[in-house]
C-alpha cells in the first residue's frame, strides 16, 4: 500500500519550496535550475500517483482528499504539462533579454500556478475545489499580464473577471446541491462529492438540474466552452508560450473534471439525459464557435487557443455522450492534447521570438530557415487536427464511436463536420506559412533556437506517436475502471 | 431544518434584512457616483452581517457569530476601504460612459427581480415550500446576482465590474445564510479571504491597466478581438 498522504504533501511542498527558494534567491539561473527541479520531482510524483493509482476512489486526510483514477489522471497532465512547459521556459525566457531581471518572478508564479494546479483535482471537498480553480485563475492571470505591455494587461484583466464573474456562477450551484442534501441528510453534513451522489436521489429534478445547469456555466468559463469563452483566446495568446502551454494542456483539463464530477451527480440522481445533453450542446457550440474562428485566424497563438476551444467542446461531448467507449476516449484525448498542444505553444512560441511577430503572415517560408523544429511544428499541426497516425486521431474516432452508441447520435455527425473544416482551416494556415510569400528583404529570421527550445517539443513529439500507432492494452483497462468508478 | 420552524418575529426580520440588501442593490443602479457604489455595498455587507448574525441566534448556529463578525469586518470594512483607496489612486469618481440612464436600469433591475421572484417560485413549488423564507431567500439571491451581472454590463469602469461581482457575492452569501446556515463553516471563512485576495488581484491589475494600457474603461480594452 502506497501512503498517499506523504506523496501528496510532498507534491504540494516540492514547488512551494522552489518557490520560496526563487524568491529568495533572486537570481535567473536559480530560478531555471529550481522551477526544472521542481518541475522533474513533481512529474515523477504524479507518476507515482497514477501507476499506484488506486482501484477505488480513495479518501484521506480526514476527508479533504480524494484520489480517483480519473484524478489521477489530471494530476498526471498536469505533471507532464509543467515539465514540457519548465524545461521550455528556459530556451524561451532566454530569447527575452528584457525580462532577465524579473525572471525569478516568472518562474516562482509558473511553479504556483503549478501548485495550484496541483492542489485542485485532489480536493474531496466541492467547495475546496471550487477555491482552488479560483487561485489557479488568480495566479495565472499574473503570468498572462508577466511581459506588461497592454495587450498582456487586458488579457489578464478580461481573464479574471470574465472568469471570477462565471465561477460565482458555478459557487451558487455548489450551494443549492448543498441545499437539496440538506432535505435528507439535515442541516449539517460533510460537504463531499460522495455525499452529493448519494442525496441526490432524493433531490427534485428542477433543483438538481438547475444546480448542474450553474455549475456548468461556471466551470464552462473556465474551461472554456462557447459562448463563455470570451476570455480565452486572449489569455493564451498574451501570455508567455510556457504559460500557455500550461493553460491550455492543463488547467482546461482540471475545471471539465469539476464538470464530469457534477455532471455525475446529477447522473446518481437518475437524471441523465438532460444534463448529459446540455454538456453536448455547448461542446457543439464550441466546435461550431472554434472552427469559424480559425478560418479567419491570424495570429499563430490565438489560432491554437481557438484550437483549445475546439478541443474541450471535443472532451465536453466525449463526457456528454457518457458509456464507456466514449469516455475512454475522452480520457486519451485529454493527453493527447495535454502533449500536443504544448508542443504547439512551444512552436509558435519559438517561430514568434525568430520572425518577431505574433502573426502567422509574417511567419514565412519556416522550413527553408527552420527545417527541423518547423517540421516538428508542422507534424504538431497535422496532430492536433486530428489526423492519423497520431494519438488525438484514436482517441478523437473513439469518442465518435462511443457517440454513435449514445442517446445523442445526432450529434457525432455535427462533431465530424466540424473537425473536418478545422482540419483544413488550420491547415490551410500551414500551407502559407511554409510555400507562401518569400520574407521582405531584410526580414529573413536570424535567430538560432537553443536545444531548449526544441527539446521539449521532441519530447512531446515522440509520445504523441506513439500513443497514435499504439493505444497500450493497459491504459485501456485503466480506462474502463476509471469509467466504473467514482469520478 | 432552519427555514421550516422559523418563529414569525424571526421570519419577519429575516425579510426584513433581505429585502433591506436588494435595495441597497437598487441605490447602486441608482447611482453613478463610485463612492455611493462603495458605500452601498458596505452597507449591504453590514446588513448580510447582520443576518448571519440572527440565524445565528434564531438558528442556534454560534459559529455564524464568527462568520458574521468577519463579514464585517472584511466584506462591510476592509474591502470598500481597499475599494475606496483605488477610487482615490485612479482619480475616478464616477461613471463616464454608462449605457443607460440610472432610471433605466432601476428599471431592469427591476425586471430582473420578477424574473428571479419567478425562477425561485418554481423552485420552491418543486420543494413544497411555497410561501416560505427560501422562495425569498433565493429570489434576493438570484435577483443580486443578476443585478451585479446587470452592473457589469452596463458600466464600463474597471472598478464598476469589482464592483459587481462583489454584489453577486454578497448575494451568494446572504441566500446561503438562509438556505443553508449549516454549511461547514471553513468553507464560508476560506471563501471570505478568497475574495480580499482576488479584489487585491484586481487593483494590482487596475493599476498596471492605467499605466500600461492607459485607460480603466472596458471600452478602451479594444486591441484584442477576433
């Protein structure tokens, strides 16, 4: 038997120390060295959780903490997320001489938001969890305004109130499923989402419903789905590619588990179909709202935040369609995309610093002058579409076939409309970025990109081939117990 | 459960303050002045504090004591003064670029209460519980909310959208005082130092707004679209 209590508290203190440690330090260097460190122990941690992971929802520290598969298995995106996005900070930090002498702010904020991360998908408690999104998106939003030129600053600023305005939506949910335990379990009982799932039953539909419908709102700000998506594309393209990274790959991830564990109540309360319904309809609108938007696209790191718009509306209806084919799916996706959305930041982030410009028209011919980590970037695009053979082709056709079996058919043919325009949109991109215009004379890209810079993106790279041409027999099982299980 | 044997000098009382919070609500529409904005809201703090205070004593729930003397304390003192402070750094007194005159919006605050009043009725028949304190409880809670979403809306001042959501807080707070006033404590004393750090979070962002970006107004946040 594994302790997870000591595992989880020295997840939780390894970063807290870096980042004590930086803070004190005050030197760059230190900074690289103790956020990587911090970065490397907390990858092997969550690692640790996940192989060990437990058969069974686990509860400890007196009932603050829960450790489910599916738990785990955020915990481990984040994980990896925070070492790609650690080791590739280092490269990109370095191509901002300006930055040097607040760097050790940068990455004492990158291992808090880390933290953060790290402390939501445990938390047993509703409301525990609730807070703790909501320090995520108060820390992040510190790294999105880091380089403090407007663009940055209004981007953090829309990213906190458009999302502290949608979680108190999502608070007031927690609250009214507070409510309807109270009618069987009495005033005062622990507030768990085991609790909830057992009340639930006894909860009139119109108050179960409308407390999923709230929560939905509220942690749909935060994960993104249309139309409460306002603040996203702004969020991930300002801030710094690491901190975009770790938004898109990890914390979407984090705030859909809060819906899947919402939505699971209302399921324990005999209540599915609707809820499930609604979960699909907004992960349409997503897609719908995401593919429109990539058309007309032009900055290279907007375009991926619109493509992690697309990408949870993908996970919003692989949970919405519910059955285990479905949800396996959705759970492959998530690091699947957790992999190849870093490796995409890191690219566009690189491809930003050679040719000095956020935009994809400016970004010409990057293969003459980058062959090698613009052909990595280039094979990350045709991933993160969804082509074979890469890992979001399976897990992406799985959750068409779980669509396929669900109450919601319909729906499975709306989803591969869409990512078929997705496909061409963002590739469409590509095409020009590679045999478009020549660069104007005197703007030919100089910069040399470090092993720093590439590394992490190799490192994303291999897995997601991997994972494409191979879905190991063991993650499947895993799935399917996740699936059987609490969430 | 509390809200099923409420004597009626309590019920009354707890109406009372309820209704006592939405139309501090209403002062806020009213007004364009940040200052009476800030000032409404505390006063709206005091009185949630206040009901806090007799559930307390009504409820026999003496850790609502605590809960109410921090609510006063932070929600009705600390933060309209960090409120008021960024008021006076940022040299704006009031609203410029409304959208609508203040009898307008009273008027669709207005709405929005006999929408709330409406959705909270629904709940309650789903509940049994018509005709008691929940249907009120929730219709002030719904209806802060929408008015605090309402605010953010129509006003494009930075300080206007803090603002807002403090009242779509308070509105939270004070329907989850009556609903449930047994709800674990630490869960409502973490939720009151999670909203001084984020409206610390938010001046920090408004000062770096003004010097940076030149403007406190969401109408001048124009650079990113698309």
């Amino acid at each position: 038997m594994v302790d997870f209590n000591a595992l989880i508290a020295a997840l939780w203190i390894v970063p807290s120390l870096a980042i004590i440690a930086m803070l004190a330090i005050r030197r760059p260097s230190w900074g690289e060295f103790l956020n990587l460190a911090s970065a490397l122990v907390v990858f092997g941690l969550t690692l640790t959780i996940l192989v060990a992971a437990p058969n069974n929802a686990v509860v400890s520290a007196d009932q603050y903490i829960l450790i489910t598969p599916l738990g785990a298995w955020v915990l481990f995106c984040v994980g990896v997320v925070y070492l790609l996005a650690s080791i590739y900070a280092i490269g990109y930090m370095r191509l901002l001489p300006e930055e040097r002498p607040r760097l050790h702010k940068f990455y004492a904020l990158q291992a808090g938001f880390a933290l953060t991360m790290l402390i939501a998908p445990l938390m047993n408690n509703p409301g525990i969890f609730w807070i703790a999104i909501d320090f995520t998106t108060i820390v992040s939003a510190f790294l999105v305004g880091f380089e403090r030129e407007a663009e940055c600053i209004e981007a953090a600023w829309k990213y906190l109130i458009v999302v502290s305005a949608g979680l108190a939506l999502a608070l007031l949910g927690i609250i009214l499923f507070y409510w309807g335990g109270t009618f069987t379990l009495g005033p005062t009982y622990a507030l768990t989402w085991e609790n909830l799932r057992l009340t639930a039953p006894k909860v009139p539909e119109a108050l179960l419903f409308f407390s999923f419908l709230l929560t939905l709102v509220g942690f749909g700000t935060k994960v993104g789905l249309a139309p409460m998506h306002t603040w996203l594309p702004d969020a991930h393209s300002e801030g710094p590619a690491p901190a975009s990274a770790m938004l898109s790959g990890a914390l979407l991830n984090i705030a859909l588990l809060g819906i899947y564990r919402f939505l699971s109540i209302v399921d324990a309360g005999g209540y599915s179909l609707m809820s499930h319904t609604a979960l699909l309809v907004l992960g349409v609108i997503s897609l719908a709202v995401a593919g429109l938007f990539i058309v007309r696209q032009d900055g290279a790191k907007r375009m991926l935040a619109y493509s992690s718009l697309e990408h949870m509306g993908v996970l919003a209806m692989g949970f919405g369609f519910g059955g285990p084919i479905a949800f396996a799916g959705a759970m492959y996706h998530m690091i699947n995309h957790s992999l190849t959305k870093s490796l995409m930041f890191f690219g566009a982030g690189n491809m930003m610093r050679a040719y000095e410009s956020k935009s994809m028209s400016q970004m010409r011919r990057i293969l003459r002058y980058y062959p090698f980590s613009g052909g990595v970037w280039l094979l990350g695009a045709v991933a993160i579409t969804g082509a074979p053979p890469f890992g979001l082709f399976l897990s992406e056709i799985t959750i068409l076939r779980g669509g396929i079996l669900s109450a919601n058919p319909w729906a499975v043919w709306v989803m591969a409309v869409l990512l078929i325009l997705i496909f061409t949109a963002f590739l469409n991109h590509f095409r020009r970025m590679i045999w478009g215009p020549e660069p104007e004379p005197g703007k030919e890209p100089t910069l040399k990109l470090s092993l720093w810079n590439i590394l992490p993106m190799l490192l994303a790279f291999v897995p997601i081939l991997v994972l494409g041409l191979w879905w190991p027999n063991g993650l499947w099982t895993f799935f399917q117990h996740a699936f059987a299980v609490a969430p | 459960m509390l809200i099923f044997h409420l004597g009626p000098l309590a019920t009354s009382l707890f109406s009372l303050l309820a209704i006592l919070a939405l139309v501090l609500s209403f002062v806020m529409l009213g007004s364009h002045w940040l200052k009476n904005h800030v000032y409404a809201f505390a006063a709206e703090s005091w009185v949630i504090a206040a009901i806090s205070a007799s559930i307390g004593y009504y409820g026999h729930y003496p850790e609502l004591y605590i809960i109410a003397a921090l609510s006063a304390l932070f929600r009705g003192s600390l933060l309209p003064y960090l409120v008021l402070r960024l008021v006076k750094r940022l040299h704006i007194n009031r609203e410029f670029t409304p959208l609508l005159k203040p009898s307008s919006s009273m008027l669709l605050g207005a709405a929005l209460v006999i929408f709330s009043y409406e959705v909270a009725r629904q709940l309650g028949v789903s509940l049994h519980l018509t005709d008691n304190i929940a249907v009120l409880a929730l219709t002030c809670m719904f209806s802060l909310k929408l008015i605090g979403f309402l605010m953010m809306i129509l006003r494009s001042e930075a300080i206007s959208h803090i603002l807002g959501l403090l009242v779509i807080e308070n509105g939270i707070f004070l329907g989850s005082q009556i609903i449930v006033p047994g709800m674990p404590a630490l869960l409502e004393l973490v939720i009151i130092f999670d909203l001084v750090t984020i409206v610390m979070a938010f001046g920090m962002l408004v000062r770096f707004l003004q010097s940076h970006a030149g403007t406190t107004s969401s109408r001048g946040l124009q650079k990113l679209v698309g």
